[in-house]
C-alpha cells in the first residue's frame, strides 16, 4: 500500500496547495475506498482546468452511474449524475445547446462500453465537442465485483465465478474504429502525464476519447491493480508522433498499457462547425 | 341560407393520385369558406399497390369529427373501393369508372356492389383521362370535375385552385390537370342525369379570413418554434417523424439545433442535456420510443430538468399498428415509470388546439421544471383541418425560468423547498449557481441524501407542483348543462373529444338530456371540475380509442362510481355516430 499516493493524502497537501487548484475540489469528501485511482484521475482534472484557467462556472461535468459517476460530486463544476450509460447523450445535447461551455462526460467501463456501447459510435461520427473521460477500471464496483466489457478473458469475478467467458473489448480501437479523431490513453497513477493529455483532450475542438487506466483496489486483487499497472504502463508518445490511423491502430492492439494520444486528426471541424457550414447555402 | 354537411371519400391504390385529389378538394371548399376536416389512410409500406383512402368532411357549420360514413365514394380503383363500400351510407353516392381500362371480372365492379337505396354515377375516368393528356394520371381531376358538375359546384373558381396547386410546375402540368377536370366537368353535365339531393348551388358563405389548411404535427411544428424551442432531438418514427422534419429546415433559421439521434434513448438524454444548459428542448415519438424514454422520464421529473415530449400514439403495444390511430398510451404517459413520479400530460383534442398544447408544454416544463408529456395520435398528427391562424404566445409562455436572486445565491440550494415545489433554477455559466443534479434522492443542495424525512420532503416537493400547475391550467371544456341533473354526461379525452361533443349536440336534439366534458390537462387532472359535472349526470359514459378504458378506469378512481366505457380498437377515428348509438341504447 505504500506506493499508492492519494492527492488527499495530508502528505501531500501542500503540494496540492502550491499548485493552486483547489477552487476546482467541492466541499465532499470522495465517497470513493481509500486508494481508488479515481483520486488520481480527479486530480489530474483539476490541474488541467487550473492550467486552462476555465472558470468554474463554465464547465459541466456529466456523469452516468458506478463509482464514477460520483465524480461531479467531488468537482467544483456546474454537474449532473445522469442515467446508466448516458452521459454521452446528455452531454452532447447540452454541449449543442450550450456552446458556450466546457462539458466533460464522465463514464465507467460498464457505462460507456456495456449499457452506453450504443452512444460511442455516433458522439465519435459526429465529433461532438466534449471531452470523454473513460475510468476504465475494468470491473463493476459499485455493484460488487461483475465483470465488465473490459474484464479480462477468464479472470474470476462475482458473476463469473468459473472464469469470465467474455473476450474483453478493446476501448482505443473501438474510438478509432468508429472515427473519433482525438483518441488517448491516460493512467490513474500518472496524474500529471494524464493531466497533459486532458488538457490537448479540452483543447481539441471536437470528440476527445480518453481512456483512463485505473486500479479498483477493492474488487480486483488480481488484474488491474496498482502493482500490475506500475510494472507494465508505458508512454508510447515517442512512438506516436506520426498520428496515423494505421500507427495508431497497431499500437492499440499490441499495447494494452500503452498511455498516450494514439490519434489526433486536427483538421476536423466539430459538429456545430459542420452544421453552420451545411446550413449556411439554406 | 341553406346548409351543406357532407362526406366525399376518394379510395384508388397508392400512386394514383387519390391522396393529392382529396388534398385539392380540402383547399379549394377551405377557400370557398367551408370547413373541413380530412383524414387519409394509406398502408404501412412506401411500395406496392396498397389502398389509399382520402377521406374529407365539408361542412357549412363548424365540425369536431371526421364523421364515420361517407356520403360520396369515388372509385379510382375498385379492387379497393369494393373494401371500401360498407363505409358508404345506405343513400350514398358512388362515382366510379365506368369504362375502365380492362374490363372487370365479373364481381370484381363497385358498381355491382351497391345497395339498393344507393346511387351510382359512371364516368369514363380513364377515357375521359387520356383524351384530355394522353395517359391515365388524369383520372383523379377527371373524378374531381364529374362531382364538381354534379353537385353545382362553381368550375371557374375551382379550375383557378387547381392552377394555383400546381402553380410552380410546367405549363403542361398544369394543362394536363385543367383540362383533365373539365374534361370530366363537361361530360358529367352532358350525360349524367342527376338524382341526388346534394348542391353547393346558393351554399353563399361569408368571406374568411386567410385560414391555415394543417395537421397536428405541422402545428407542433409551429407551436415549438414560436414558444422559444432551441433544441430539439428525435429518431424517426410514424406518426411523430414529421415533426422533426419540419425543424430540421426551420430551427436553425431560429438559430436552434436538431440532432437525429441514434435511438430514442439517446434523444430524450440530449433533449434533458440541453434543458440543464436553460434552453428549450423537445423531442417527439410513438409509442415504441416512448417506451424507450421511460428511464430518462424518471430522471427529468427527479433532478427536475425540464424536458418535454411529443407522443402521437399509435395503435397496439409493441410495434404495433403504426399507422392506425389509438389511445392506449395513457396508462404509459400518466403513469408509466418506477417510483412516484409525477409528471405533466397534455392532450389536446383537436387541430388547433395541438397549438396551445405545445406551447404550453415548453413553458411548464420550463417554469416546473419537470417532465412534460404532449400525447397526440395517428389522427391528430395527420388528420388536415382548416383553422384560424393561431396567435402566437404572449412573452409570459416564452420566457418562464424562474431564476435565483442575488439572496438565492448566497448560499444556493437547487432544491430549495418552496411552497409552489419551484426552486429558483441556476443555468450553467451563473457565477455562484455551482450545483449539482442528480437521478438519486438528495437534499436541497442535490447531495445524495436517502434519510427517510429527506425522501418524504423532497417527494412532497415534486408533488406540490401539481397544484400550482393546476392553477394555471387550461379549463375543462363542458358543454352547456342547462338547468336540472342531465341523464347522460359524456367524458372524454384526446382525439375523441371532439366527436363525443358532436355526439351529445345530436342527442339533444333528439331529446336526449346530455352534456359533455373533457379536459386537456390529463395529469394532473382536473378532479374537482370533473366530480362537479358528473355529479349533475345520471348516467357516465366514457369513450375512447383503447381496449381497456385505460381514461375510464383513471376517471373511475376519482369519481368513484360505475361509469359506462365505450371503447374501439379499429384503428379509426372515434365517430360521433358510434357514442350517439351508444347513448340512445343507454
């Protein structure tokens, strides 16, 4: 347990402080365990909204349901904890309505690749201009244990007691297979690395996918732990320079720990772009 | 001056023009000052050769109903107008072609079809057809000239409505159209003996103002764009589709947004997103996507983002019938959903007042924040009346957020509890409105709070909106009730309202004391006015276009007493004829 470094931690307080971010942290205390890579992940968060200078009250954070759907609890941020599996759709209606705002949807492994898998491919298609944060802890937490989308094939879970039969999905190459032009991995226990890529992800003007590697400290002893993750993370950015699909593609498949921006297509113009510029011959 | 009352169904097969020669008919007696009200019904399917049926009501005084039965059938295709013929009242007048381009089988005529009683006028449609444009697409205008000169209607004036319909196409179009129908004109007033007693002849209506000729779902249309809709998303589905359609061209002109979403799970979300952001969001469906939305309408009426939704219900469960109308989603509308959920249902009972529906809609989703539910049908969608231009809303019904004061936000709470059960509503982008939303029971700052006290308020809360709501609802409409208890008070709802109105007028006049009710405000509903009419009414009947008598039995619960349900699954229009048989049989 000493490796693991929670921002919460008093030690680490006044580092926290010098770096200026607290306006970001609400008054909750995380109902998260003790040792959750979430705090890293919120962590990371506040740096990037710190490094952007966003004002609070111009971000809304959309959350489905699991552990991280707790997260706009804990983010001093204008948020709503939505249905299972929806903070997409929610996301990309407010985002339309209200373009004037940062919006960040927030979704857990179960939400956004089990119940929500039908949201993925059209918020990418369309490059609607929000930014989505994967906690991809691969296991259902807040329910105890199941196994998810991304469970690895035959790890015993509480719904697979045997062995889970299901081959896990592979999140990165789905964002790229269904055309989402920004697409990154980042990992709960590199809180500043992670918190560079959120902010390219808020920076982009379109669909930013961001996987987010992340223990449950509680529920998995065997996978995705922080032990597993330490040892086998590793920054792919200097072989990702090149940004190309078939790059980008490759790197997917054979480097589950990979962390960095697999893809990053500039150029193109998110939806409301698309729209004005449809709409302006009518 | 005398009155004219009457009901002409075209039948052909889909392609044949049967629906554009009803749509003619409708706008040129509109013009002349009638009323009218139509209502066609064509198959599921886009291909193939499946009966189409333009069916109008042309009256000289105002009309609720479509009516059942036609006084006039013009075959354009008797395969299908065979089926249609026990629609065709017992005197009724049937025009059909009497030398079609392949001779019938025998049985296979209309006209050998016909009853004693009923009158039948051959017309060589598709002769006349090719001698006035060389094919047979004609035969429609052809149909449409033989009855214009059998019942004395003005040829000049209807030839110049003709012109005006096909106005922005060629030359030869309009040609081919004009002369169609005076080819038809001049040979029905050469060879027709008449024997009927319908004339338009000395039928002198008053000028009217300019009128709109429109369906439901082109009002909804209107109505959302003139109450301050900024977002809509939707997925297609009969008989919701065109709504989206008709804002897909006209919303980014009002500088909103539409969003074709990928299912209706995912339109309702964006639809509640876009309500968090402030701005006004709608989506419209049918049954089958309503039943998708249910989660989402838990969320809307939870975390109290307003939302509002379009149901034009169509018949069955499952997929159902899609293009036959029903009534069988009030169950689902006023009370479908987990938990105590208590949301707004409008459903209007007619045309025009899919208007004030709407509009109102828009604006108590936004003032209560809360889940608003519009429930329209397969008739009220597509059915064609000819109206007043509706005036548009007052700022009150635009602008209606009811947002914190600087005292609010020195210590906010999203959910404060209020005695109305409104809390002043924060938008995104307010300095010093940070709150939180959320689908979990929470306190007055949204926090997830599941104390026992804490359920209870916040349940009480979401309830106390009702009678607020209440207070500014629309009105009952109740027919006149005379002095004294009446013996038969109709209660209806939606679509059948207005045929339950025309019922209880005939009953009066033959004698039977009766009175009708019915509100558009369905939840929550108007239970005192209800219990004050019924208490006037000897007997109860209820009519409606469901198998269950799903409003019978809601009503039953607040009246507490035995009600008579008269209900119809055909897929039909509720008819005026059915609820007076009922009521002379009661």
């Amino acid at each position: 347990m000493e490796e693991i470094r929670s921002a919460y931690l008093d030690e680490t307080l006044d580092t926290v402080r010098a770096a200026d971010f607290l306006q970001y942290r609400s008054k909750d205390l995380p109902t998260w365990c003790p040792g959750c890579g979430y705090f890293g992940i919120v962590d990371a968060l506040y740096r990037a909204c710190r490094e952007l200078d966003l004002k609070q009250e111009n971000i809304v954070t959309v959350s489905g349901i699991g552990c991280s759907g707790r997260t706009p609890i804990f983010i001093n941020t204008y948020g709503f904890h939505t249905l299972h599996g929806r903070s997409i759709p929610v996301a990309t209606g407010l985002k339309l309505a209200r373009e004037d705002l940062t919006v960040f949807a927030v979704a857990g492994d179960g939400d956004a690749l089990g119940i929500g898998g039908g949201h993925l491919p059209h918020v990418a298609r369309k490059n609607i201009n929000i930014t989505f944060l994967l906690f991809d802890n691969s296991i259902y937490g807040l329910t105890k244990g199941q196994s998810s989308s991304t469970t690895p094939h035959e790890m015993k879970t509480s719904s697979h007691p045997a062995g889970n039969p299901d081959t896990p999905l592979n999140p990165i190459r789905l964002a790229l297979a269904y055309g989402a032009s920004f697409v990154a991995r980042g990992y709960a226990g590199d809180p500043q690395g992670l918190k560079d890529i959120i902010k390219n992800g808020i920076l982009y003007q379109g669909f930013s996918f961001i996987q987010i590697l992340t223990p449950c400290v509680t529920f998995d002893k065997e996978n995705r732990t922080w032990k597993n993750l330490k040892e086998n993370v590793v920054d792919l950015t200097p072989r990702m320079e090149e940004k190309n699909m078939e790059t980008a593609m490759r790197l997917a498949q054979n480097e589950p720990h990979g962390v960095g921006i697999f893809f990053w297509d500039k150029k193109r113009p998110h939806y409301q772009e698309i729209l004005r510029n449809l709409n302006k011959g009518n | 001056m005398k009155d004219i009352d009457i009901v002409i169904e075209i039948c052909g097969s889909a392609g044949e023009g049967t629906i554009s020669a009803g749509e003619i008919l409708s706008r040129f007696m509109s013009g002349q000052g009638f009323e009218i009200m139509s209502f066609d019904s064509y198959p599921a399917e886009i291909r193939g050769f499946g009966k189409c049926v333009a069916h109008t009501r042309i009256s000289s005084n105002p009309i609720y109903s479509p009516g059942k039965l036609a006084d006039v059938l013009i075959s354009l295709n008797d395969n299908h107008a065979i089926s249609q013929l026990p629609t065709l009242k017992e005197s009724g007048i049937l025009i059909y072609d009497s030398q079609p381009a392949r001779p019938h089988e025998e049985d296979k005529s209309v006209a050998g079809r016909t009853k004693p009683g009923m009158i039948s006028y051959g017309i060589p449609l598709n002769m006349l057809a090719h001698k006035a444009a060389g094919n047979a697409r004609g035969m429609n205008m052809v149909a449409l000239g033989a009855l214009s000169a059998l019942f004395h209607v003005d040829k000049d004036r209807f030839t110049d409505s003709i012109k005006a319909r096909y106005g922005k196409k060629k030359q030869v179009v309009i040609d081919a159209n004009v002369n169609s129908f005076l080819e038809g004109y001049d040979w029905a007033k050469e060879n027709i003996k008449k024997s009927d007693p319908y004339s338009f002849e000395g039928v002198n209506l008053p000028e009217q103002k300019e009128k709109l000729i429109v369906n439901g779902n082109q009002l909804v249309a209107q109505a959302a764009l003139d109450a301050n809709l900024m977002f809509y998303a939707g997925y297609p589905i009969t008989p919701a589709t065109k709504i989206m359609e008709i804002l897909s061209k006209e919303l980014p002109k009002h500088g909103g947004t539409l969003l074709q979403t990928e299912d209706e799970i995912a339109a309702i979300g964006a639809v509640i997103g876009a309500g968090f952001g402030g701005k006004r969001a709608m989506t419209a469906t049918s049954g089958p996507g309503f039943a998708l939305m249910t989660e989402f309408t838990g969320l809307s009426v939870m975390a109290e983002v307003p939302a509002v939704i379009i149901d034009s219900q169509r018949a069955g469960p499952s997929t159902g019938m899609p293009t036959k109308t029903e009534q069988s989603d009030f169950n689902s509308a006023v009370m479908g959903g987990t938990g105590d959920c208590p949301r707004i249902v409008l459903a209007p009972a007619d045309t025009k007042s899919c208007y004030e529906a709407t509009v109102l809609a828009l604006y108590f989703a936004e003032k209560y924040q809360t889940l608003v539910v519009v429930l329209l049908d397969f008739f009220l969608s597509n059915s064609i009346k000819n109206i007043d231009v509706p005036k548009k809303p007052a700022k009150k019904y635009r602008i209606a957020n009811i947002a914190p004061k600087k005292e609010d936000l020195k210590d906010y709470k999203r959910y404060k509890i209020t005695k109305s059960g409104i809390s002043p509503r924060a938008v995104p982008g307010t300095p010093g409105g940070i709150f939180f939303s959320t689908g979990l029971e929470h306190n007055e700052y949204g926090r997830p709070d599941y104390s026992q006290a804490g359920h209870l308020k916040m349940t009480q809360k979401r309830y106390d909106k009702f009678n607020a709501v209440l207070v500014e609802a629309p009105a009952p409409e109740i027919s006149a009730m005379g002095r004294g208890k009446v013996d038969i008070g109709v209660i209806s709802w939606g679509s059948s309202a207005g045929a339950a109105r025309e019922a209880v007028m005939a009953a009066q006049k033959e004698g039977i004391k009766a009175a009708s009710f019915s509100s558009m405000m369905v939840s929550p509903f108007p239970e005192k006015a209800l219990i004050k009419f019924a208490d006037n009414c000897r007997k109860i009947l209820i009519p409606e276009l469901n198998f269950s008598g799903q409003f019978a039995d809601f009503a039953t619960c607040i009246l507490k007493r035995p009600v008579e349900k008269l209900n119809f699954i055909t897929g039909r229009p509720m008819a005026s004829e059915d609820i007076l048989q009922k009521m002379r049989e009661m």
